[in-house]
C-alpha cells in the first residue's frame, strides 16, 4: 500500500457510516449474543485459542456476522481473505486458494476466508470451495441471512458448525447508543447531545433488533438536527420519529421469514387461534406480502383442514378471495380477514387425509380390477355381463343400498374417518352404519395373519455375553444420569457448571449435550482429578471440560478470575451437597454462579435412608438382645442432629433453595445397586477414629466394644467376598430463580 492508498483509505474510514465506525474490534468490544460468543462459549474459546475451523453464521441482518468475522481477522494469526458473494465469482476464489496455497507451502501459515452473503453463491461458485475446505487448504467463515441448510451447499454445512445470531435485545441496543454517543473518536462522544428518554425507547423500539438500523437512525437524527444557541444538540420523539418511521421487519418473499410466517399463520387458524392468526395475518401485509398467496394458503387450509367439518368454509374463502379481486388495496384487507377469522373459529376436521390413504394404498397395492357390477354395461354387457348386479341406489328406501364398490381384496377397507365436529358430527353415525351394513354384506375375503418370515434359534452364549455388559448398576447410574439432565435439557451452547465431577458421570454427558457450550467441572480430591485427567487429554483441546481441584468457596474466587462474567444455564451435581462444609453459603454460591434463566439441577442420596449393614446379615450368627441392640444403634446414627452427613433429608435441601429465592421442586426414588463387600471397604467400617467418622465410630456411642467385635466378625463371615443388592434413596432438586432481576433499559441524556 502506497501513501496514496493510504490517505484514501483514512478518508474512507473517517466518512464511513456510523454504524461501520462504532464495529465492534474485539470480543471484549462485541454486543449481545451471549448464546454464541458469551464467556465459556465454544466460538469464543476457539477465537481466543486461535484454533478455529470452519463456520457460518445465519442471521437477519445488524445481528454482527461480518462484526464477529471482522474481530477474528483481528485476532488470528491465520491470513485472513475477505470476500462478498454478490461481488465475487469463480476466479476470485481461485485467487483466493492460490494465495492460501502459496502460504501454506512456503510458510506453513493458515487462510481463513470470509465469504459475506455466501447465499448469493451459486451451486457452481459452492462446489469450487468444497476441496479446498476439505482438504484444509482454507478455513472457511460464511454468512448468511438465509438459512443454510436450504441456500448452502449441503456438503459444505455437513463441514461447518453452523451459528444462528438472534436480533439483539433492547437491553442491548440501549448499549449500542450508550457507546455511540460516549465514543469521541468513533461516535459522537466529542458532541454535547441530549437524546430524550422517549425519543431512545422509540429509536431501539422500531429499530426491532438491528443494531445497524438503530446506529442509521440515530446518525440521521444527529447530522439533521442544528444546534442550539449554547452548542447542544436535542434529539426529541419528534425527531427520533422523523428518523426512524417504519419498523425494520425482517421478510424476503422467497426466504426463511417468509415460510415461517407464513406457516405460523397456517398453524394458527388450524389451532383455532384467531387472536394468533390476526397477528401473524397483520406481519405478512404489513411487511407487503401478496394477499393473493394467503388467499391461495387458505383456499387449501378450508379443505385440509377444514374440509366436512363445515362444508361452507371452502365457499367462504373463495367468496372473499372473489371480493378481493373485485376491490383491491386498501379495502380489500377487510374481506382477507374475514376469511382468516371465519376459518380460524370453523370446526376443524382432516377426514379429506382419507384421499392420501388411498392414494398409498394404490401405490402399495397391484392394480386391482373394477368389480363388474361397477363397470360400464352399455358396449358389452350381453357378452361380458359388465355392469350386472349393480343395484340402483335410487331404486331403494332413503335412496342407498348396501353393495360393495372397492375392488375385490380391498372390500372392509376403511379411508374416511369422519370426525366428530361441525356438519361432519351430524354424518357420522350414519356412515359408520352403512360402513357396517356394506360389510355385513360381503360375500368374501377375509383377513389372515401373516406368516412369520424369520426366526433364529436362541444363543445362550450370547445372552450370557449381553448380561455381563448390561451391568445394573451402570444401567441404574445411567438411568439415574439421564433422568437429571431430562427435567431440564440443556440447549446445545449452553454451559453447564458440575459442582462434584468425581467419575465423569454427569460430566460427559453434559459435553455430548452441549457441543457449542462449554462444561466446567468441580473436583474434590487430587485422586479423581488426576483420574479425569488423564481421560480429558484423549480429547481435542476445545472440546475438554474445564477441570477444577477445589471446594467450593475456591470455586466461587477461581472461575469469575477464569473466565470474567461467565454465567451457568445450568449447574448440575451428583452427591454435591453432601460436601458442603457451610450450606446457605453453598447456595450462595450456586446462585452467584447461575445464569439469570439457569436451572440448577442436584441428585443426593439422603444417608439417613440408605441401607442398614444389619439387614444385610442373617441374624442367626448373634445374639437376639445384641441384634436389638444394633437395630437401636443404627436408628440413632440415621436420625443423629450432630453429624452432619445425617442430619438433613429432601425437605432440608428444598428449604435451603427457597429461603434463597428459588422456585424448587423434589422427586424421590428408591435406587438398587450391587455392591462388593471387599476386605478393605469392611476395613474402613470398622476403622477406629475414622476422618469422618467410620461406622464403627459411630456405633462405639451406642455399644460396647464387645459388641462391635462381634459385628465385625460377623461381617467378615457373611459378606466379606460377597456382592449384595444396596439400597438407598435419591431426590431430585430442580431449582430455578423465583424471580429473575429485571435489566432496567439504558437512558441517555
């Protein structure tokens, strides 16, 4: 670049809209789209490690898909290409794959290539970047308004991870204006400007989550407007009006929007909404929809489904679609509506579907001959008796008669179903009546079972094989793990915070349920985490859970210093309670933590009920006074205040959470696990001055040492060795804020 290209592109800089000069820079920079590039985020991990691969971004547009492209071109160290679909052809990707050829074989450095609207790309101009993103020759960045898995090439969406950005919330675009007007080398901030309340509320009202029409307007309003004697400049509602008049309404007549809306208003009227069918009616005329295609979609709905359930619905909608035609624009919105509100409170009936039965069972079935009582008779009745046997109905009481009129094997078929509502309720017993009189006069057919095809004889080794891999307590565990995530299933960028990792149970799964997420997990002893460890390295680097060797007040310092302002959709654990030393300050910490629409989802075993060693045993081998006096010993430690592994239950855990202002919800279950009674775990019953307290501890307050030598060996004769079924009671915590803080709209003045 020369001097002279230089100066041309600080000017172009300096006389670029607002909207392009305030552009985010950086992640720290970029506004709203928490779901995609919030703290913890997949996409903002891989920008910030540098180790991106292949991306679209789908959304309408001022949501940031060039912005975010922009702020990885600023932070790769990868040479970055940009290109515009509606610009570019064919020879400006070869360019593009020359350069990035050239770089990979000479310096090793890698090429991202932006490609804005790739849409606009042909199926030809498409296919000519599949190799060179296959093959890695190029990481390919596109962005879109339309929805890729209609406008991109299939091959190259099966490569990408695709991003859908949403329009920004108000709370957002209050931002946007908030920095405009501070910025003094970007935006107006070197300006003395009073923008009114109102006139604000108006401009990110109307602007309908565009950031970059908001910045269009207030920039209108700014460069329009004169000063005032003392140098300020006032923006009113007037104005802001003036700037902004008609909401930016997403809608392209062959796009996303469009379908959508158009099947929203659709799936309206057929759920007799017509509050719902109004609205969605209203979006498409104002967004300047031809009310001839809604004509057309409701012409088919008072068929479909409609149909007998009021067989006045299909006149009344050609009827307005005729009256239409006749009056035009504006008026002709009135008979549009009354067509849409008079198909949305009919009774609905589908019974017409019957024709889609028949039609399969035509495509399914062989040809089959006209019965030749139906056939005509007027050519060849004399030689062929075609049309003998036919019965006139008109000839008979009420003008019908029984007689079969579906082709032989196919007498007793059943297509109509006539359903209980409107006209069609006042028919159907009748058609069921007649129904049965034409089969009660069938002459033949019938319905045999069919014939079983296959069979295999039973594999003893094989069941042996299945029952050995189909352990019930990995099965239990595996229940218990998926019956967690299901009362609140994360979405696929969430993140998900493990409050007590140990084995990996919850934590892998929350990975396989939120690829685009990101998993934090909590660990407690340096044993497990080097156990999870090891299990993490076998995974790519942005694809591994976050692993954290603390307790939990450790917890609440590191992950605010490890990932600044990150917040947890949801926060899972299995046992977690149970370690909490202090607590109301353990859901403190939970709800420092959470997201504010996050769930917080716990499964504890409640000690207190879990399984008593003494029903373990036969009690044949002790004494009935010392049985008693070990019943009456367990009793006392499951029901014990001091210590606090017992001194909960389900109520406690719910009570903790809503004294803190969450809504929660319990459910308990009885769980059945195998367990090995080996020489050691014995050992560590009956260990003396156990940290905690050993079950012998706990027994030494109840017994005498005799006594609990005598259990002892008692345990070591009956199960030491011995696999036994323990049982033990679980609760599931589902918690959710009571009431979410309100985010309090930004006003500048």
């Amino acid at each position: 670049m020369d001097l002279f290209d230089h100066s041309r592109q600080a000017q172009l800089a300096k006389d670029a809209p607002l909207a392009a000069r305030m552009r985010p820079r950086s992640l720290d920079e970029f506004i709203g789209q928490d779901a995609v590039v919030g703290p913890g985020r997949l996409l903002r991990r891989a920008i910030q490690a540098d180790q991106l691969s292949s991306l679209i971004f789908f959304g309408p547009p001022g949501t940031g898909k060039t912005t975010l492209a922009q702020i990885i071109a600023n932070t790769t160290s990868a040479h970055f290409i940009a290109l515009n679909a509606v610009l570019a052809g064919v020879k400006d990707i070869r360019e593009a794959i020359a350069a990035a050829q050239d770089l990979r074989g000479q310096y090793g450095r890698r090429t991202i290539l932006f490609i804005d609207e790739v849409h606009r790309f042909n199926k030809a101009q498409q296919d000519a970047l599949l190799p060179w993103v296959e093959n890695g020759t190029v990481i390919l960045i596109g962005a879109t308004t339309e929805n890729p898995y209609f406008e991109v090439n299939k091959a190259l969406v099966s490569r990408s991870r695709l991003f859908q950005l949403k329009p920004l919330e108000p709370p957002d675009l209050y931002r946007v204006v908030a920095l405009a007007l501070e910025d003094g080398e970007r935006g107006y901030g070197d300006r003395a400007i009073t923008l009114a309340p109102d006139a604000l509320d108006h401009l990110v009202n109307v602007a309908n989550g565009d950031a970059r029409a908001l910045l269009n307007a207030l920039e209108l309003a700014v460069e329009t407007t004169d000063v005032d004697s003392d140098g300020h400049l006032h923006i009113t509602l007037a104005v802001a009006e003036d700037s902004i008049q008609q909401r930016a309404v997403l809608y392209d007549k062959e796009g996303d929007a469009h379908f959508d809306t158009i099947s929203a208003f659709i799936k309206s009227v057929r759920g007799s909404d017509p509050d719902a069918a109004l609205y969605w009616l209203a979006r498409m005329v104002y967004a300047g929809e031809d009310p001839r295609f809604i004509f057309r979609r409701l012409v088919i709905l008072a068929s479909e489904d409609i149909g007998l359930g009021d067989p006045h619905a299909i006149t009344v909608v050609t009827s307005c679609a005729a009256a239409f035609d006749r009056v035009g624009l504006p008026e002709g919105r009135y008979p549009l509506a009354q067509a849409t509100l008079y198909l949305a409170t009919a009774p609905k009936s589908n019974s017409t579907m019957g024709f889609f039965d028949a039609l399969a069972a035509i495509e399914r079935e062989r040809e089959r001959e006209v019965p030749s009582p139906l056939r005509d008779g007027n050519r060849d009745q004399a030689g062929f008796g075609h049309g003998q046997g036919y019965l006139y109905p008109h000839a008979y009481r009420d003008h019908w008669v029984a007689q079969q009129y579906l082709p032989s094997g196919l007498q007793g078929q059943v297509f109509y179903q006539p359903s209980d509502q409107g006209y069609e309720a006042t028919i159907q017993i009748q058609v069921a009546q007649q129904r049965e009189a034409q089969l009660a006069a069938l002459v033949d057919g019938g319905g045999a079972l069919p014939e079983v095809l296959t069979y295999s004889p039973n594999d003893p080794a094989r069941d042996r094989w299945l029952q050995r891999t189909l352990s019930k307590t990995g099965e239990q565990l595996g229940h218990l793990r998926d019956r967690l995530f299901d009362l609140a299933p994360p979405q696929r960028h969430h993140r998900v915070l493990d409050l007590n990792a140990r084995t990996g149970l919850l934590t892998w799964e929350a990975l396989r349920r939120v690829p685009e997420g990101g998993v934090y997990a909590r660990v407690h002893s340096a044993q497990d985490h080097a156990a999870l460890e090891e299990q993490v390295a076998q995974l790519p680097e942005l694809a591994r859970p976050v692993l954290v060797h603390a307790d939990f007040e450790a917890l609440a310092t590191y992950l605010p210093a490890h990932t600044p302002g990150i917040g947890f959709e949801r926060i899972v654990g299995r046992n977690a309670f149970a370690q909490a030393a202090n607590r109301d300050r353990f859901v403190e910490i939970i709800q420092q933590l959470l997201a504010p629409d996050g769930v917080v989802l716990l499964v504890e075993t409640i000690p207190r009920y879990s399984q008593p060693i003494s029903a373990l045993l036969d009690p044949a081998d002790l004494s009935q006074a010392l049985v008693k006096r070990w019943h009456r010993a367990e009793a006392a430690i499951a029901n014990s205040t001091a210590d606090a592994r017992f001194n909960w239950q389900a109520q406690t855990l719910k009570d903790l959470f809503k004294d803190a202002g969450f809504r929660a919800q319990l459910t308990d279950d009885a769980l059945d696990t195998s367990v090995y009674i080996s020489a050691a775990l014995v050992q560590r019953w009956f260990a003396v001055d156990g940290t905690p307290p050993s079950y012998r501890d706990q027994l030494a307050h109840q017994l005498t040492e005799g006594d609990i030598a005598a259990i002892h060996q008692c345990c070591q004769r009956q199960l030491q060795g011995q696999t036994v079924s323990w049982r033990s009671t679980v609760v599931y915590l589902t918690a959710r804020r009571q009431c979410d803080t309100p985010r309090l709209p930004l006003s500048v003045e």
